[in-house]
C-alpha cells in the first residue's frame, strides 16, 4: 500500500490524526505528515478512513 498526501490541498482539521494516529500526524503548521508503517504494514482500513475522512481529499491511499 501506498499512502500519499498533498499537503498543498490539507487543511490541517486533524481527521487523519484522530482516525489512524498511527500512520499520520501534523506537523508545526498542523498539516498532514505521514509516519513510518509498522514493520508489519500499514492498516489498510485505518489509511482508508482517514483518506474518506479527510475534508480537503489530501490524502491518497493505493494498494500496492
């Protein structure tokens, strides 16, 4: 899976923070970052939600 984010396009309203904190946070200017995944992948669903959740659509998740 492939997670990506414009952050040209974010907004910063935290949805992807509060739906899956384990794959993302908000930097200094609260726009989206993506974090590491897990060793053992990121979870599809929580990369999904986030993604539908998102206000702006910054947010883009493939799968691989």
């Amino acid at each position: 899976m492939r997670i990506t984010v414009d952050t040209g396009r974010c907004v910063g309203a935290g949805q992807c923070v509060l739906t899956a904190p384990d794959l993302f946070d908000q930097d200094d200017d609260g726009l989206v970052t993506v974090l590491a995944p897990p060793a053992d992948g990121p979870p599809l669903a929580g990369a999904q939600e986030a993604a539908s959740l998102c206000p702006s659509g910054a947010i883009t998740v493939a799968e691989s």
